[in-house]
C-alpha cells in the first residue's frame, strides 16, 4: 500500500496508529489528549477495522484511574490495549502502570504531555506529567513533531511487544497535539511489516484464562519480594537495543531513520544541547543556522527516555564536546536539578568511570528549565543556551524564556535572532472564536499541504474566555519540511478578521517590512483609512504594508452566512497571498467546502459557494497615504482606577503581554485578589439589554437568568439620585421593605453584558401597545456605551440594599442582594453561572467554595481576571480548585477546619470568659444564626470580641484572635459539573455525603463533559449524542438524586431555574441550612446541547414539563415532623420527551444520523421518563408518620 | 358490488385513500391502512423548506462555539454522514413500496422553484406510483396579483411535468378568484389530479402569552361542503381526476364526494382521531348505502350530483346561499 502525505495534528496522528495496532481502546477525556479518544470511538462507531480486520472495542471509563484498571483488566486477558491521557489523568495511572510493568506486560500509552496542577493548572505542555512516572518502568519514547507522533507510535507498539516492556509514548500538548502538519502517512502494510504477530500472539498466550490457570498479582512477603523484583532487570538491558532494532526496522521500511538519541549539528561541535519533545525541533532549526554561520555546535536529540541508555548517549556525543547544556521541559523544585539533566551527569560520570565514554575529559555540563506550560521556545532561546555555555562559568539550573528577576536565573536571549529561511511564507490571522478561522485556517493548511509542493504548518492559539474569545492561527508554508515549532512573530501576511481587534491587539507589530495586512472592515472602502486607530495607520505605514479590505460580514451575510466570514476571508488570503493561481485556489477552497460541509447537506455547501464567488468583487486594495492623520488612539486596557497590582500586572495579560512579565510580578503560592473582572471591560455585546421602566414589574427574572451579572437592580433613597446622570433611570419601588417611598433601578453593565439575550427571553412583561417589546429590549451596544457606562458607575456607587431586611427565600429578594460572582468568562448565555451568581448572592458572605476542575473552575479562576467578587465590607467567596476528582473530598476537608475551628474557638471563648466578660461570651456561644439579621448581630460581637482581644497579651488572646472569626457560620460549597459528580468524583462525593457533615454539593448539571467539548458522561441522558456516545447514549441517565435521598438524612434538590425560579431559591436556602450534607442537582442548558443560547431557559422547562428533569426537594427535616421529606415540586410530563429532545441538537441530529437507533432510544428515554415519575409519585406518598417516633438519624 | 376507482390514471381497489399525515410516516399505519381496504395512500409531505431549515440549522448547533476555546474546541463527534435531503424520505417511499400493493403516493410540499425537480425526480426513482404537489403560498406582498400566484403554481407544475413520468396530483387552496379557470389551466398543464382543498394550518393568537402561535386543528366530520361543492362545479369539465379531501370523517362523507364527482376521498382527522381501522367502518358504511340504493359500483355514483347532473344547478350557486340562510332562519 502506498503511502501518502495528510495534513493532520499530532493526536490524530497518534491515534491514526494506536486504533489500528488495538484490540481494546479504554478512554477518558483529558485535555489535550481528548481528541485521540474522541477519534477512536468515532472509528469504532463507524466499524472501522483495526490490523487484523476486527473493529476495536472503545470503551469511556469513569476516569483515568478507572482506564487504567481496564486497560490493566483487558492487558492480563491478552488484548492489544492502549489509552490516551495527559497530566492529571497520567497521575492517576501511577498505580495501574507499576502494576502492568511489573507484569512485564507490553501496551503503549500515547501521552500529550501537559503541565500537572501546582500553584495553578495550566492545560498546556510540558514534560511535568511523564516525569512523575518515570520511575514506573515504563519506557519513555519522545516524539518531537507531528511526523515523529506518527512514527513512534508505531515503532513503540512494535518495540513494546519485542521487549515486554509497557511504553509512554508522549508528544508534547498543544505544540504537539493540536499542530497541523503536513507529513507522510504510514500505510497499514508499513504497520504489518513492523508488528510481529508471533509477539501478538504470544502476549495473548500470557493472557489469564481459565483453561490454562495461573495466578498473577501475589503478595510476598520480605523473604522473597526483593529477588523476585530484580527478576525484570535483563528485560530492561535489552530494551533499549529492542528499540534501537525496531527503529533500524522501521527505517529500512519507511526511510526514516531515529536513534535513540539522535545528533544534529556540527562534527566537531564543542557545545551542545540535550533536548527531548518539540523543542528540539526549535533546537534543530537553531543549531542548523548557528553551523551555517561556522559555529561549533550541536543538539543531541533524546528519544528514548527511559529506560535510560548511557552507551547510546555516549555515543551519540561528538567527542569535541566541552560543554553541554541540558534542557528539561519540567521543574522538580528541591531537585539538584531536573530528571534529564540528572541523568545526563549521571550517564557521563558512569561512562567516564567505566572507559566507555568518546570523550576525552568531562564536559562541563549544566541544566536549564524551559517552555513550562507552554511557554514559547524559539531559536533565540537555544542560541542563548549555547551562549551561555562558551561563557568563562556558565549559569547552572538556568531557565530560559522568563525573566527572572527575584532568582536572576534565566538567561537573557536576543528576541530579534531569525533562523527562518525566507523561502517560508508565514501567516497570522486573527479571528473571533465564532466566525470559522481556525476551521478555515485548517482548511487552508490541508488545500496547500495536499495540493501543492509545499510542506505546511498550522498552529492555534485560543482565548481564555469562552465567550467573545480570540484566536490566532499561525500558518507556515514552504518548500522544505518545517521544524519551526514556536509562533509566528515576523509574519508575512496578517489577516484581522474582526475590526474590533485593532484597539485590543497590537498585530501589526509581528508584520515584516512590506507584508500583507488583510482588514475585515464594516466601513466602504473609502473611509477604512480614516477609520484605523492611529498607532495601526503609523505602522502600515512605517512597514509599508500592502493593505488589503473587505467588508466580509456583508458578503458572508448576503450569502446566508451570518457572521461566519471564514470563506471569504480564507478567498481572499488565497487570492491576495498567490500561493495558487486564484481559478485553482478556489477549485480547492470549493472542494474543501464540500468535503468539510457535504454532510451537512447541501444547502450549506452552495452558501460557502456563494460566498466564494462573491469575494473578488468586494476585496480592494487600500491606497495607503504617507502621513498618519487618524486621531483615534488606543484606549487603556484597564481603568486608571484600577487597583495597583491590576495596572501593572494583570492588564498586561489582558492585553496579550504577558510573556513579559518578570517572575517578581506573581505571588509565590498562586494567591489572587478576587474581584479583578471588574476591570476588564470587554465590551464583546453586539447589543445590550435596556430597561423599559415604565412597564417593568421588577421582579427580578433578568437579573436571577443573567450569566453574567451584568443587570443589576437596587432599591434606594431618592435623595440618593443627586448627581445622576441624565439618562440614569429610576422608578418609584414597588416594595416596602425598605420603608415608604424608596426608588428602584434595574442597570445593565454595558461593557460586560456578552449580548447573550437570555435576559429578554425570560422578562414575563409585554408592552401592551408594541407586543414584540418587553420590559427589557435589545439594543446596539455602540450607541449606548458611554452614557451607559456612566449610568452603571453611578449605579455600583449607590448603597447596597440592607441584607438584613431582604427576603431572601424570593427571587426578587435575591436579586437584590449583590453578585459576588460577575462577568466571568463563561459562554454567552451559559446555564450554570446564574447557579453560581446566586449562591454568591444568598451566602456569599460567608461562603468557601471547592471547586472541581471543569468549565465551573475555568470561569471561576481562569487568568487574567477573577470573577469571585467582594462586598461593601470586604467579605465574598474564598475560592479553590484543588483537582477535578476529589472535589467533594477537599470541600469536606473545609468542613472539618471549620468545625474544628469553630469548636476550638468556642472552648478558648469559654476559658477567657473571665477576661473578655460572660455577656459576651454567653450572647456569641448562645447566639442564633439562621437568618441575616442574626449573622449581622454576632458579627458585630464577633467584632466586639476582637477589639477586646488585642488589649489581651496571652497566647489564647492571641489564638482567638486568630480564630474569632469561625463564631460566625461560614457556608461550604463543593462545586462542579456532571463529569465531576457523576463520574470521576462520585466515589467521593458519595463518601462525604454518608458523611453526614455540614457541606453544601453544588452539581451544575450539563449532562456532558462540557470543559473539555461534550463527552459522554453518566448524566447524559439516553438518546443524546455526545463525543463517546456518537450512536446516542444507549443507557438512562442516572439518578443521582435517587442515589443521595436512598441515604435519608441528606438534603437533596433538583434544581432548573428555566422551570421554576422560586423553587430554586427555596432549595438554596433549604440546602444551606440544613445541618447535613446537601446536594442540589441543578440542570444548566449548555452550548454542548446544540440549542440557542438565548433560549435556554426554555429548553430548562421543556426539560422539566417532559418529566426528563423532573423538579423535587428531598427535606430529611420533615420526617422529625412525621411528614413525607420528598416534595414533587414539577407536575406530571405535560409534553412527550420527543418534543423536548428534538429542540436540541444533540438528541435530534440522531434522527439524522441514525434514524431507527433515535426512534427507539426516544421510546426508551420516554419510558424512563414515565417510569421516574411513578417511581417519585409513589416515593412522596409514602406514610412517614412514625419517623417522628424513632428520630432521624442525621448521621 | 365494485368499490374501485381510477384516480389519476391509477386502478384504486376503493376511494378511500389516506392523506398525507403522520400516520403515513409510519411504515406499519401503512400496512394496516391497506388491510382495512384503504385504495391508496398519500404518504406524509416532505417539505423542501423543512430540510433547507434543518441543514443550516444543524450545521449552526454543532458549529456553534468551536474553535475558540482550547479545551473545547468543538463539542459534538464528527459524524461523517447526515441524512439531511430527502434520502429519509426516499427510503420510505422505497418500504412503503415493498410493504403494499396499493399505489403510494408521495406528497411534496414548498414555495420556491429550488427543489421541486430533484426532488420529485428521486421521488419517481423511489418507485412512488404518484406525487401530489401541495403549493403551500400564503401570499402576504400587496404589490402580488392573482395572476403571478396563479402562476407559481403552474410553474411548479410546468417544471415537475416536464421531469417526472409519474402521474402528478396538485393539490390547491380554495382561495382563487376563479378557481374553475385555474382548475382548467392545471388541467391544461397536464396535472392528472387536483386535490380539493388543503387546509392551511392557520396561526391562532395566545392570549396569556400574547403570542402568535400556529395551531393544529383536526377537521370535524361534515366540514367537506367547501370540496363537495367545487367538486360538482368542476365535475365535467376537466380531465384530471378529483380527490375531495379536508372533513372527510363518515362513510356519508365518502358517498357525497363521490356522488360530487370526487374520484377518490383523502381521510386524514378521522384516522387521526378514531385510528386506522376506521378505514374498514367508513367502507362497511359505504357498502351499505349502496346496497340500500342499489349502487353496485362506485363509478356508477360517480358525479351523479354534480352541477351537471343535478335537477338544480343553481343550487351550487348564489342562490344556494340565500336558500341555506333561510334554512337557518
């Protein structure tokens, strides 16, 4: 079979190999490896056949510790297993990998390395993950590019079986696994003349079976446990030749030879780096310009990590070397230095020692850090490092890529060093999340990888909002192969796909002299000029730019399109760049069209054709002046008001420079200020709400559904409007609360509204003389954004409304206590936030939240900013992520500080009575604390308390100074998506809910993996199609709920805000007021259904009024009083499941896809439906009239 | 006693024919259909408009926040194919097709020129004996005549005549200024059938909501006065068959659409409402009739009270008015 070049990433690249050489693929998404087990299960469920002919069996387990217990499982039965994982996920195989190497059992796991979670999560790469299994005995191969993923995926499956040794195959995340790369695909007689069958078959007949008993997995005691261990050692010797053998191999079949440490540079170089992953392709690409200059150097390319061969380094090593600089992409603090640099004074000294070594004398050898999470690594950098090396005494345990200015360890690199070779044409575009960039960037990339001469290389980077969010795709493409895995910063032409960026991103200053600007403007062509901000017309000018516009949203619109102008955009770059002859480029663009769209139908390829055809015409070369005359300049990132620390440091991330902050600009343990989103005003809403106060009922419906925070509403003096703005409205309020004649304001943040229009769906007024109107409309932003940023500052400086006063068990109540949750980064219309919002709003005071890692952690703490916000007195949500599985496990570990603590201050209060008085005392032990003017009440002892307390010189005065706050009741939040409770964390989510402890479990339930792009999850409900569920989930949803209440003494609600928002209200009070453990299920639409964002509210109640999300309150409280504790708070199914299935994408495109499975999975889920309601009916009859008798055992 | 018919050109063992609803989606509802003696069957209308929604509706959900975030960078599986034309449809045709040995008749239904032809095409390719074309144009642009809309309808026909060899049925709404000179033109044209009347499903108001929302409502048995008068009109002086459709409920019903002129009857509400097997009661009531009035064919009662045939053709004009004023008086 002929090979052929694709134009692929470095996942689908390892997978292309994985599925094949596999009989059992267990899964479980992880970023960035997701997209290895998503093309697997979709193979699978398309009967794609593996080496052999049979379609491997794909399986999703619950977690990455529960995939490597079936992938352990499928191993000792004999199937040719592997996985696909990353960081977390890695470590959770810790256990299963000593075992499957202990079994000397071969299985390859295809790892994108990533970053682990330490002072922050990052989702990025590095090496921080397969370091912490290196000591497993596992071997390690190192792919650097996305060729090499491809190749060593199969050279490690072909070694593993050879030498029984398991292998990490890992590639580096994101510059790895998401680069597109053209390369050469080996063919399946490629894979067969690698995979010895003979080893298949014999690692099937080491496999458990019944007819041939043994027993592995013993326990041995001290006698015997040792010698056994040693018992592998010949297996390990002889590894590293088996993989040298195997590379041979594959080299005589393929042409491509590997080393187990490769050498490229200068014969006689005298310094040299030793890198592993992708950046020794930066180092390549440096070490080949820095020799053509008549430099001595060279790079000594790592691919076989472990197990560790020091004869092959040795070798590998010009015998001219004096010095060599080693790169490790990971950071052990503590460590005399990190793994490879390790073994590499290891590897010498052992060498030298032994006569083995070429060298004639020890090299002087130091170790560096680079690249961690991520970090760019270009050529500058390596040529630094070898700099550094010819210096009289070079840094040690250096890093490179930062300044470091508190350790002065990094060194410091000449950012201009260009080692590109100018035949590369290099491209940048920038575009929204939502208008088809990246696609069609990929597009672009197949189209010049595939049909021309070129090699090509595409890379993304993406945002870290979900909503608004900008991408930047980097593009090379050229005559040879290209090793330049970094960023484009000298690009040769910049496409702006959206106008708004020239006031946020300064692109133009990664232009070359004479490149190609091409400008997506709403303006005619004769006013795009005068329309730039200034600095951008200095540049075009300065670099003489070939300036290049269109109006894309008009063509794209006319052509059906909407906002999606990738097809013109992408017309216009092959147009304009001539990397084809244009009647050529648009035959591929088409066809591309209609391979990418085809099964979309039809209707949707003739609009991209449309589009196509009608770009030409609107695409115009700008006449370019020689003076700058715009006036416009470019608005700070951040207020001048801003805090200190937010002027400096945080608006440089907002503002993409980042990169050059100094390690002095952090805080050392990964501590933030809360309440930072306030200052990054993003302005992203096309349109924005406007309140209609003449009609509006003020009830608070727009602001309890807004995911953003961005409606307010106060009630206040009206002496308090003195000084308003003009166009500040207000009514008189229409509530007493707050005693007579107060007035009422319902104010939208216009800068951080996202436009998601969920507000105006849900307003239950119409206007009754323009009944397409309600109390609150949509309004283009641009016209209203200064006086309405004027109008919310006035607004934010009147008083906050009196908690204390406030009913808080209504929805109106809630909305009028502030959000210390606001303008996150989450989705536009997102259906968890407002989950969120509202716990800050009733309890955020005295609220502690755990976090699980997810979408819920992502807009919670993802950097720049912080949404957790504070009060007028400084008190809202302390907020953590500790990891995605032990969530409810680390808010119980909250709980017991805070019941210790609370129980420890209350006994040194009582020991010091004396000293601080028995009335006090007495009031703060005794005090109520159930409702806000109480809280209020002891906080003001508390208060009291403290004052006294630092008149009192003693160690307890001390202690309970320390711990006085705890008197007052704090509330523990564990916080997370479905993936967390469901799956990953259920085991311990069960746990602390048997626990019977005071925590409050929060399940923002999308029924999807939603962070990591909608995998399968055990809350998917039947029917639905997700990643990993491509047919359709087969099986129900699980009842959660069900599970929880079966304990009796936890508090358990479901939740939707869409169906019923009063009920949602009463559940967080309720739940955060029970004595125990409670859990609140709350369903969150999800742009993983496939549904109109601004309508999901309505999707909540179709959930609800179908009976799939039926709405209840399990209160174990009830039952002291002899009372049934479950409540049915939704009545029976008014619509069939099938009418609120198929308004979402997700169950209906089945109906599309497979017709007959989507016609009896609907029955199906529509008996579960039935079948749950009489289940609950009967359950909320049950006579419980002698639980009073017997007590209630709340644990 | 012979209950067949011909409805446009096709032998019908009986002049019940179910009409384009729900239940002719249903391969089984099919078969029973046929049990209970149903002649034809019109299955459910594959609306052009419906699939053009549905693809650019499905491509917009599963585009929809891709390529932004790095961890999500889509959220749906990349399913290779989609049955988004007509091939869901043409598949039934083709079951449909194997499970009966009553002619089926596929049912088209849109507004613009776009896919009528290819459509019908497949339809033909599918094996489906007939296609009725149900124009649905509510024209709402006063700057239209009645001249241009008559005219979408007969480029509709003109276009589809000219590609299919099947017979083709057009099935229009009563509200044509001289709907015998458009039934004359359609029969010029060369539609083998016209299908009196369609029911648009008319938009109702939501109080409460204050809502303009569309509103299905069955037709009640008797409510096919409108097609049993037009259908005497014309009876005579056109070609094409006739099919009386829209309140069509009884076997008293059927017997009067015949009697009119009708060479077929669609029932569609009462099936609905009363099930399938109501086929088989509306024919034993047929039977009955005709045994008690002597009829022993259906092509025997066929326009015996049509305009032509009865002692008072006036009765079908105004003057029938001013009489059923009286009447109620």
């Amino acid at each position: 079979m002929a090979r052929k070049m694709v134009t692929i990433d470095g996942n689908e690249a390892a997978a292309y190999v994985a599925y094949r050489l596999s009989e059992v693929v267990a899964i479980y998404p992880i970023t960035p490896s997701s997209p290895m087990g998503e093309h697997s299960d979709a193979w699978g469920a398309v009967n794609k056949k593996n080496l052999w002919g049979t379609v491997p069996h794909v399986c999703e387990m619950q977690s990455e510790g529960g995939a490597a217990g079936a992938v352990h499982g499928a191993l000792q039965t004999g199937a040719l297993t592997t996985t696909f994982t990353a960081s977390q996920g890695l470590l959770l195989m810790i256990p299963n990998m000593y075992k499957i190497a202990g079994e000397l059992t071969p299985t390859v796991f295809h790892v994108t390395a990533r970053t682990l979670a330490t002072h922050a999560l990052s989702i990025f790469g590095d090496h921080g993950d397969v370091m912490a299994v290196r000591q497993t005995g596992w071997a390690m191969l190192a792919a650097g590019s996305v060729q090499e993923v491809m190749d060593f995926a199969l050279i490690s499956n072909a070694a593993t079986l050879r030498s029984r040794v398991p292998v990490v195959h890992f590639f580096d995340g994101f510059r790895t696994s998401h680069e597109v790369m053209k390369i050469e695909a080996l063919s399946e007689d490629d894979m067969r003349a690698m995979i010895d069958d003979e080893l298949v078959r014999a690692h099937r007949a080491r496999a458990l079976s019944p007819d041939r008993p043994v027993l592995r997995g013993t326990a041995q005691n001290p006698d015997v446990f040792f010698q056994a261990r040693e018992t592998c050692n010949k297996y390990y010797d002889a590894a590293p030749a088996i993989f040298q053998a195997e590379m041979d191999k594959f080299a005589k079949i393929v042409g491509r030879q590997y080393h187990l440490f490769d050498y490229v540079g200068a014969p006689d170089a005298e310094r040299v780096v030793v890198v592993m992953g992708s950046g020794a392709e930066v180092a390549r690409e440096a070490i080949e310009h820095m020799v053509a200059k008549g430099q001595k150097v060279g790079a000594v390319i790592v691919r076989l990590f472990r197990p560790f061969s020091v004869k092959h380094f040795v070798q590998a090593l010009p015998k001219t070397v004096k010095g060599i600089a080693v790169l490790d992409r990971t950071k052990e603090p503590g460590a005399i230095g990190e793994p490879l640099y390790q073994d590499i004074i290891a590897a010498l000294e052992e060498s030298m020692g032994e006569g083995s070594c070429p060298l004639s004398s020890m090299p002087k050898v130091v170790g560096g850090r680079y690249g961690l999470s991520s970090k760019e690594f270009t050529p500058a950098m390596v040529k630094a490092v070898l700099d550094n090396l010819s210096a009289a005494s070079p840094k040690n345990h250096f890093t490179v890529g930062i300044n470091d200015d508190v350790t002065h360890l990094s060194l410091d690199y000449d950012a201009g060093v260009d080692t590109e070779a100018d035949d590369v044409v290099r491209c940048l575009f920038y575009g929204l999340g939502s208008d088809g960039t990246v696609g069609a960037n990929k597009n672009s990339i197949k189209i010049i990888g595939e049909d021309t001469d070129n090699w090509a290389q595409g890379y993304f980077v993406y945002d870290s909002k979900k909503a608004g969010s900008v991408t930047v795709s980097h593009l090379r493409f050229g005559p040879r192969p290209i090793h330049s895995s970094y960023l484009i910063s000298r690009a040769k032409f910049i496409g702006c796909h959206n106008w708004t960026f020239l006031e946020k991103v300064d692109m133009l200053t990664n232009a070359l002299p004479g490149a190609v600007f091409l400008l997506n403007s709403p303006f005619d062509q004769s006013e795009v000029w005068d329309k730039l901000p200034r600095r951008v017309q200095e540049q075009i000018i300065e670099k003489k730019l070939k300036f290049y516009a269109i109006d894309a949203i008009k063509v794209a619109g006319e052509a059906g399109m909407g906002q999606r102008i990738n097809t013109v955009m992408q017309t216009c770059f092959f147009a304009i760049s001539g990397v084809l002859p244009r009647d050529k480029a648009i035959e591929h663009i088409k066809a591309a069209i209609k391979k990418t769209y085809g099964a979309k139908g039809d209707k949707i390829v003739q609009m991209n054709y449309a589009a196509v055809d009608s770009t030409l015409a609107s695409l115009h070369e700008i006449k370019v002046p020689a003076k700058a005359t715009s006036t416009i300049e470019l608005p700070p990132v951040v207020s001048p008001e801003a805090p200190e620390y937010v002027r400096n440091v945080t608006a440089k991330m907002i503002a993409g420079e980042g990169d050059s902050l100094p390690v002095s600009a952090f805080p050392v343990d990964g501590t933030f200020d809360t309440a930072t989103s306030q200052w990054e005003k993003r302005n992203i809403a096309i349109e924005i709400p406007v309140w209609d106060s003449s009609i509006c009922i003020q009830c608070g419906k727009c602001s309890i559904a807004c995911p953003h925070a961005a409606i307010r509403m106060k009630a206040y003096d009206k002496a308090e409007l003195a000084g308003a703005p003009a166009t500040f409205k207000s009514v008189a309020y229409k509530g007493k609360e707050f005693g007579p004649d107060k007035v009422f304001t319902l104010q939208v943040a216009p800068e951080d509204c996202t436009g998601c229009g969920v507000c105006v769906e849900v307003c239950p007024v119409k206007n009754k003389t323009d009944v397409s109107k309600k109390a609150i409309n949509m309004e283009p932003q641009l016209p209203l954004r200064e006086t309405e940023r004027e109008n919310y500052k006035f607004f934010l400086g009147l008083p906050d409304n009196d908690r204390t006063v406030i009913d808080l068990t209504t929805v109106k109540g809630s909305q009028l206590c502030r959000p210390l949750f606001e303008y996150s980064g989450a989705c536009a219309g997102c259906g968890e936030t407002p989950y969120v919002k509202l716990l800050t709003q009733l309890f955020g005071d005295r609220a502690i939240i755990g976090n699980a890692t997810g979408c819920s952690s992502i807009y919670g703490g993802n950097l720049p900013t912080t949404p957790y916000a504070k009060d007028a007195n400084g008190r809202g949500p302390a907020w953590c992520n500790s990891l995605f599985e032990d969530n409810a496990e680390f808010g119980m570990g909250y709980r017991l500080t805070l019941d210790k603590f609370a129980q420890y201050s209350r006994e040194l209060l009582q020991k010091m009575a004396d000293q601080v008085g028995e009335t006090l005392v007495s009031e703060i032990l005794n005090a109520d604390q159930t409702n806000e003017q109480a809280l209020a009440a002891q906080r003001a002892r508390v208060a009291e308390l403290k004052k006294k307390l630092t008149q009192i010189n003693s160690p307890d005065a001390m202690n309970l100074l320390s711990l006085a706050d705890h008197l007052v009741k704090k509330s523990v939040w564990i916080l997370g998506g479905d993936g967390w409770a469901y799956d990953i964390g259920y085991g311990g989510l069960d746990h602390v809910l048997a626990s019977g402890r005071n925590v409050n479990i929060l399940v923002l339930d999308t029924e999807v993996y939603s962070n990591t792009g909608g995998q399968m999850s055990k809350s998917t409900p039947r029917g639905a199609v997700a990643k990993f569920a491509q047919a359709g989930k087969p099986m129900p949803k699980k009842n959660l709920a069900l599970i929880a209440m079966s304990y009796g003494y936890v508090y358990v609600a479901t939740v939707a805000l869409g169906a019923n928002d009063s009920q949602v209200v009463r559940a967080f009070q309720e739940a955060e007021s029970y004595d125990g453990p409670s859990l609140i299920i709350a369903y969150a639409h999800c742009i993983a259904h496939g549904i109109n964002m601004k309508t999901g509210f309505s999707h909540q109640k179709a959930a609800v009024e179908s009976g799939h999300f039926p709405l209840l309150r399990y209160n174990p409280r009830l039952m002291e009083e002899g009372k049934n504790p479950l409540k049915l708070d939704s009545r029976p199914a008014r619509i069939p499941i099938s009418d609120y299935a198929y308004s979402e994408t997700r169950y209906k495109m089945l109906t599309k896809s497979q017709p007959e499975a989507a016609a009896k999975l609907i029955e199906l889920a529509q008996r579960d439906a039935d079948n749950r309601w009489k289940f609950y009916e009967q359950m909320a009859e049950l006579n419980y009239s002698h639980a009073s008798e017997n007590g209630v055992n709340k644990g | 006693m012979d209950l067949s018919t011909t409805y446009m050109g096709l032998k019908l063992k009986s002049p019940l024919m179910p009409g384009a609803s729900p239940l002719t989606a249903d391969l089984g509802s099919l078969r029973q259909m046929e049990d209970h003696g149903a002649g034809a069957v019109v299955l459910h209308s594959l609306f052009e408009e419906q699939l053009t929604h549905e693809q650019k509706e499905l491509h917009h959900y599963m585009m929809q926040g891709t390529e932004g975030f790095a961890e999500s960078l889509s959220y749906f599986p990349d399913i290779d194919s989609f049955k988004l034309g007509p091939e869901e449809y043409l598949e039934h045709i083709r079951k449909a097709k194997e499970s009966l040995t009553i002619p089926v008749i596929a049912s088209l239904n849109g507004v613009t020129r776009g896919g009528w032809i290819d459509f019908a095409r497949q339809i033909e390719q599918a094996g489906a004996d007939g296609l009725e074309l149900n124009v649905y144009f509510i024209p709402t642009n006063p700057d239209l005549t009645g001249g241009e809309v008559e005219a979408i309808y007969l480029n509709i026909l003109a276009a589809v005549k000219s590609f299919v060899q099947i017979p083709v049925a057009v099935k229009l709404s009563p509200f044509f200024s001289s709907l015998p000179n458009m039934a004359h033109k359609l029969d010029g044209m060369g539609a083998n059938a016209l299908v009196l009347f369609n029911r648009f499903y008319q938009p109702d108001f939501d109080l409460e909501e204050m809502e303009v929302k569309p509103r299905v409502r069955l037709s009640r048995p008797g409510g096919n006065l409108m097609s049993l008068r037009w259908i005497a009109i014309l009876y005579g002086h056109i070609k094409a068959s006739m099919a009386a459709t829209t309140g069509i409920h009884t076997a008293e019903d059927v017997i009067k659409s015949v009697l009119a002129g009708a060479d077929a009857t669609q029932l569609c509400s009462v099936l609905l409402q009363l099930g399938v097997r109501e086929v088989s009661t509306i024919l034993d009531g047929m039977k009955k009739w005709m045994d008690a009035h002597d009829y022993e064919s259906v092509a025997q009662m066929k326009g015996v009270m049509s305009q032509k045939s009865v002692a008072e053709p006036a009765a079908f004009e105004r003057a029938n008015y001013m009489k059923a004023l009286q009447s109620y008086k």
